[in-house]
C-alpha cells in the first residue's frame, strides 16, 4: 500500500483526506494507496517526517499549519517556487531525499475566474500561504500589497517579494477601495475546529448563522459596506461546521462581489499535489463533490 497524508496540529477539520481519497478511487488507485490525517506538533514535526521518508511505504504529505515554513527547511531538493516563497506545503519522498513543493500558489492562479494579469491584489496575512498567494499573483502580473496585524512581519514579506506593504487609517480600518482582488490567508473567520497559524489571532467560532460579524471583519481591517461588487473576494480558509463560507465570504456575497471560497482553494492545491504524487489527472468535479459532503465514503 502506498501511503499519502496530510500533516498539521490539531489536524482533525482537515477535508483533504476525503478529497483525495475520492480522487484516488477515481483514478482506480483506491485499493493501491491511502490517504489520512497526522497530527504533529511543531516539536515532533522534523523528526516524524525523517521516520515518514525512512519508511519506504509513505509516498509524500500534504502540510498546513503551522509546518509550511519548517517543511521548506526539512528539503533535499526544494522547487524554484517553493524556495521562492519560503514555504512548502507538499512533500515527496524519493529515495532518501524530500522534495518540496508549494501547491498553494498555483492552486490559487487557477482557482481564479479570471487572469489577474493587471489587477491590484490586496493579501491579508505574511504566514506561509499569504507568502504563497503574494508571490503567486505578483508572477502572475498583479500589483500586489500585503496586510499583517504585525506590520513588521508584512515589511519583511514585502521586502523579499517585491511588493508593498498596506497600513491601517489611522486606526482600524483599511482602505481596500482601490484592490479588485482581496485574498485573506489568516485564521479569521476559521470555528473552533481550527488551530490558530503562528501570526494571527484565532477567532473562535460556534455559531452556524450566516449574518456576517462586523467584529470578526474588523480583524482584518474591513467594514462591510466597503465591499462591492467590482470586489473579487478570495479566502483560503473554511469552516467545518456545515457551510464553509467564512464572513468575509459571506458578506462578500452580499455586496455583489465575485467569490472564491476556501474548499475552491484546497481542491485546486489538493489537485496540484496528487499531480505530483501519482503523475495522473484528477477529476476535479470527483474532488469538489468529496470537500462539499467530506462524510460520504469516508473512511476514518
């Protein structure tokens, strides 16, 4: 048996062992290879990834938080972009090395409905995937501004990609009228099934309403009448707790603006890392229809 997984601390919210899971009984490797979920804490993450590689039956693992950063540190052989960004979020082990590779980037250039070759983007969040995002559309031809509770953390990701750096006024909020692209890659807006990244505050979250939170929008500097709809509004993250949507999609929605949620996004990386592993293409619809009901066929 040939094994996948998906490593994080806690891990247990994580949809990717659904989605892949379907994607490899598509690809007719459901009796061949299995995909599940690791919990590792920060202090265990090097040395049980060492045993992983060693092991001669695990193929590779998907990383989130908070490992992105470590994984890039564990590689033998790291992409171009990976290296770029300071992040990886896909391992291979391949004899006795570890390949590293960062799927977020080109998960969200293709999760998007448009190019956005021109656009201005505003990402909130320096941790390893707002790295991956920044980087991504600045490749692709954005103009690229960067947004951190600590703005000495958005200094330093913008000094090293080339991007600017977006300041509150004079208090709380910021001025996104002039972004066309939002992309949130903080944990605002994630319910308690979710651990806190290493760089922003975690929001808990109980309640299934869909009225969106001023409060919890203010945490990233936004006031909902602020949104309209020449506004393309990206978030990362989900929800677990039935409706993925987090505020800010939701009231994105609202405002007219155009979409992309968080399980858009982790398909489209999830789709980009069993690319690598198997060398086969996935049916994407198969994998979206596994984020949206991660419970059927499930094999915990």
């Amino acid at each position: 048996m040939k094994r996948l997984g998906v490593v994080g601390w806690p891990i247990a919210h994580s949809r990717s062992p659904a989605i892949q899971t379907a994607a490899l009984r598509a690809a007719g490797l459901g009796s061949e290879w299995s995909y599940e979920k690791l919990a590792i804490e920060s202090g265990n993450f090097a040395s049980r990834i060492g045993r992983l590689a060693a092991s001669g039956d695990w193929v590779g693992v998907n990383v989130t938080i908070p490992h992105k950063q470590a994984a890039l540190g564990l590689a033998d052989r790291p992409s171009a972009a990976a290296a770029a960004i300071g992040a990886a979020n896909t391992l291979s082990f391949v004899g006795d090395q570890i390949a590293a590779e960062n799927t977020d980037a080109p998960g969200l250039i293709a999760a998007l409905p448009t190019s956005p070759d021109g656009a201005r983007a505003l990402v909130f969040g320096a941790g390893g995937a707002g790295r991956a995002a920044a980087w991504a559309l600045r490749q692709a031809g954005a103009d690229v501004s960067i947004w951190n509770r600590t703005e000495a953390r958005a200094e330093a990701v913008a000094a090293e990609l080339g991007i600017a750096v977006l300041r509150r006024l004079g208090g709380e909020r910021l001025d996104i009228a002039a972004f066309d692209l939002l992309v949130n890659s903080t944990s605002v807006g994630l319910d308690r099934g979710v651990p806190p990244s290493d760089n922003d505050r975690f929001v808990r979250r109980t309640s299934k309403r869909r009225s969106p939170d001023p409060a919890l929008l203010m945490e990233l500097g936004v006031v909902a009448d602020a949104l309209c709809e020449r506004h393309l509004v990206v978030d990362l993250v989900y929800r677990s707790d039935g409706n993925p949507d987090t505020d800010l999609i939701v009231s994105a929605r609202q405002a007219g603006a155009r979409i992309v949620n968080g399980l858009e996004i982790l398909v489209r990386q999830g789709a980009q890392s069993f690319r690598i592993w198997t060398g086969l293409e996935p049916d994407l619809a198969v994998m979206r229809a596994a984020a949206d009901n991660p419970s059927a066929g499930r094999i915990d």
